[in-house]
C-alpha cells in the first residue's frame, strides 16, 4: 500500500468556489448586540439560565452593545410589572429574542 505523501499529489487542479460570499447579509450569524432585520438588537436567549434576572440582563447587554443603552431602565420596569410570560413578552419588544 502507497503512502500519500502530499496532498497535492492527489488533489485535483480545480479550484473550488466558496459559497458564503462576506458581503452577504446572514440573518443567521448575527451576534447579540447586532441589529436584526426587525430593525431590533440580537439577544440569543438559547442555552442560557431561565431566571427572570439573567434573562433581563443578557437583554440589558443586547441593548447597550446596539448603542440603545437608553432603554434599559424602561425595559426593565416594564419586565418587572408582570408574572414570568409578561417578561418574556417584554423582552421580544425590545429585542429580536432567539
């Protein structure tokens, strides 16, 4: 048995394209803090701690990284006028919730 001893030995000469091209818009790869399409900061919610506390100040971060620093205090009273659902409701109003 031979072994290979370099890839380009039997790799083809084709070049292959990539298909992601950088200046695509992918709704996808949006980090917290960017602005979604919904015109909203990004706040991935998934795989994070479920307390009501956690839950405000990962959307708190969101706000401020997307230069909406201001809106902080009102959304947290708001979150904080209501049970748990009302919360969760709260926060997809100031934030594209993922």
């Amino acid at each position: 048995m031979d072994q290979i001893e370099n890839y380009d030995d039997y790799s083809d000469d084709e070049e292959y394209e990539d298909d992601y091209e950088d200046d695509d818009y992918d709704e996808d790869r949006l980090q917290d803090g960017e602005i979604g399409a919904n015109g909203k900061p990004v706040c991935n919610l998934v795989g994070n701690d479920g307390n009501a506390f956690a839950l405000m100040g990962k959307a708190a971060n969101a706000l401020k990284r997307a230069g909406l620093g201001d809106q902080v205090n009102i959304m947290t009273k708001e979150a904080m006028s209501g049970d748990y659902n009302h919360l969760i409701l709260t926060l997809t109003k100031y934030c594209d919730v993922r």
